[in-house]
C-alpha cells in the first residue's frame, strides 16, 4: 500500500466532525430518557453539598429535573422547554425564568449544560487530529458557539476514537479566550440497557478547588413521555 492510498483510506475510515459530535451528544443519554443522579459540589473550606434527582429528557428541547433530596429541598425543579429554562421554588410556590449562564443548583455546571445536552444544536465543529487522552485514542474537536446566546464561545472537546464515541474531556472558553472550566467524563459501566460514561466531573478554572460532580445512578431508555409534562404550569403542579 503506497503512503498515499494508506492516508486516503485513514481519511475515509475517519467520521467528519459534525458525525463525531453528534454521536458523542447521545452517548450518555439518549434522545428520550428517564434517570437520576447525584450532584456533589465542592467548595475549599466548606461541607460538601449532597443532592439527589430525577430528571427526564424529550429531545435536546425539553428537559425536566427534581430533587428528591434532601428533604428540605425536595420538590424544586428546572424546566427547559425550547429556549426557555424556568425554575420552581416550592417554599415560595412561585415558578420563576433563569437564564442558560446561571449555575444549575449552586454548582459549576450551568444550566446550559445541564439542558443543552446537543452540542450540535450550539456549535460549529472542526476535527483538528488526533491526540492520546488518558490512555484512550481520542479526537479532538474545536466547537465555535454559533451565536452569542451559547454559554461559552469555544470548546475543545475530546471524543473516544475507539467507536464508542464516548466523550472524555471538554475545556470551555470565553470570546476573549479565556478558560472558564473543563469537564472530565469518566466511569463507563452498564447502566440500563448499554454500557456508558457515568461520572461527570466539572472544575473551575476561577476558584481553584470548586468542583462538581454529577453521577448517574439510574438510566431508562427510550420511555414514552408526554410532552405535557415540559410546561411551566405542569412544573408548578409538580407533575
């Protein structure tokens, strides 16, 4: 095999950007899902924050989560429904509008994070090589937000080339190219009917220490939903 026909064969055996990241969008959860987590937040200096939920998703457009626990917070719940997100605060018996940059539960991850599961959706991708990532063959990707409403305007993104296309690390940056936090996703085990990446730890770049853990301890693939449940009203009902 002459060198030259071995890289058009390396070219054409390597899926284009935009498939890699899409595979790597639905490798944790699928399009329609059921689970529930666990959410540690770190902070230098003071306990631990413990919290237990449930979340359901229905496309990258519609998202619901709850806490279970601990009891004093149980029932608050945020919403995603096309580009709005909401939160209810049972204690005040008020549903109220947040924004996709705002912290999701006092963490580090956003709630654009949290809900804009698609990266797809946000961000235009380049496959810039291929590079060794914690013993994993990985691509790496540069994300450009497509507009100034995403969270972050640039994300280099690490994605398992092994055909699991499972994502391993992401970094995020503002417009004036600075690091904001990165994220490492680890831990693959079976979880409901396929095995998957089950750990998602975010660091912050800006308080050294600050960390969030999110754990997914259980995972239902493909329930049917009724996109009824995604309103505000439903939110406030506790549906």
């Amino acid at each position: 095999m002459t060198p030259t026909f071995a890289l058009c064969a390396l070219l054409a055996a390597t899926p284009d950007a935009t498939e890699i990241l899409r595979r790597a969008d639905t490798a944790i959860l699928n399009e329609q899902a059921i689970y529930t987590l666990r959410m540690t937040v770190v902070r230098p200096g003071k306990a631990d924050r413990l919290v237990e939920m449930k979340g359901w998703r229905m496309g990258d457009l519609r998202g619901l989560v709850r806490y279970t626990a601990p009891a004093k917070e149980r029932g608050t719940a945020y919403l995603r429904n096309g580009d709005s997100t909401y939160l209810f605060l049972p204690a005040a018996e008020k549903v109220v509008r947040v924004g996709p940059k705002q912290n999701f539960g006092g963490g580090d991850f956003s709630n654009g994070d949290i809900f804009r599961l698609s990266l797809v959706s946000d961000y235009v991708p380049t496959l810039v090589g291929e590079e060794a990532l914690d013993g994993q063959r990985a691509y790496k990707l540069e994300l450009k937000a497509k507009d100034r409403k995403v969270a972050y305007d640039r994300v280099t993104y690490w994605v398992r080339a092994d055909g699991t296309f499972f994502p391993l690390r992401a970094e995020y940056y503002t417009l004036s190219g600075r690091k904001l936090k990165w994220l490492t996703v680890r831990d693959v085990k079976k979880l409901g009917r396929r095995e998957r990446p089950v750990t998602m730890v975010m660091e912050n770049a800006l308080e050294p220490g600050a960390t969030t853990t999110l754990v997914f301890l259980t995972i239902e693939d493909d329930p049917k939903l009724d996109e009824r449940m995604f309103t505000p009203a439903a939110l406030e009902r506790g549906e």
